[in-house]
C-alpha cells in the first residue's frame, strides 16, 4: 500500500471518529438539558455544532497519529547503520 493511500484512509477513519464522538456528546446534551428549555432551532444547531467539534477533533487526531508515524519513521533511520 501506498503512503498516500494508507494517509488518506486514517484521516477519513479519524474523522467518521470525531464525528461519531460529537454525536455522542449530542445525545450527552440532549439527555442533559430538559426539553423544556430546547428548542427546534437549539436541537439542530447544537446538532451542526457538535459534530462540527467533533470534525475538529478527529482532525487532531489526525495531526496526532501524523506525528506519531513520521517521529517513528525518523527513529528508525537514526537507528538503522549508516555505511
């Protein structure tokens, strides 16, 4: 597999995650604030909200795992001798 391909397919695995991790935090919200006090408008822009933090979040994640992959990419070639 290519180094492209392999970067593509975390990005997007980390996103849906984010994603799925904002969706929970809404049903955490929804579970929390009484319906009294909600709104049509207040549900679907918390909803919008939510999973816009959640794209951020796997986004981080993303820049984590990069990080994580390029530092363990740079330890082998110290590691490995040189001729």
């Amino acid at each position: 597999m290519s180094t492209g391909f392999v970067m593509t397919v975390l990005f997007v695995v980390s996103v849906a995650a984010g994603v799925a991790i904002g969706e929970w935090f809404f049903h955490l919200f929804l579970q929390a604030v009484p319906p009294v006090a909600l709104s049509n408008f207040n549900t679907q822009s918390s909803r919008i909200a939510h999973w816009l933090y959640g794209g951020g979040v796997g986004v981080v994640l993303f820049v984590w795992a990069f990080i994580g992959t390029m530092v363990g990419r740079m330890q082998q070639m110290a590691k490995s001798p040189k001729t």
